[in-house]
C-alpha cells in the first residue's frame, strides 16, 4: 500500500503529463491550505498566551514538600 507521499507523488507526475495547469492550480490549492492551517495555528497560539498571560501567578516557599507529604 503506498503512503500518502506516493500517491501525492504519482498523481502530482501523472498531472504534469496531462495538464501542466491542473497541477499548477493543484499545488497552489495545497499551498493556500497549509497557509490556512498555519494561520488557525498562530491565531491558537495567540489565544493559549492571551490566556497565559491572564492566569494569576502564585508561589509558595516550597511546594516539593507539600507535593509528598500530603496524601493524594
């Protein structure tokens, strides 16, 4: 069974022999997708540090102490 990569591969020749323009739009299609799921994952990564930055930040003098004495 072929991976992705070779059926991508296979089909991408198979275009550039029969339409050079059909596989021209075929790539820039994959392009535009992968600027699309790039774009969602920085609007991701802005929110989760949005957020971040939100959260209250509380210390103790020593948690490791607190970790294994208390009972889970």
């Amino acid at each position: 069974m072929a991976t992705i990569e070779e059926e991508a591969a296979k089909r991408m020749a198979l275009a550039k022999k029969l339409n050079p323009w059909m596989a021209i739009d075929y790539l820039e299609s994959v392009v535009e997708m992968q600027a699309a799921e790039i774009a969602a994952l920085k609007s991701r990564i802005a929110e989760l540090e949005r957020e971040l930055t939100s959260w209250p930040i509380e210390y103790e003098d020593d948690v490791s102490e607190k970790l294994f004495l208390e009972p889970v």
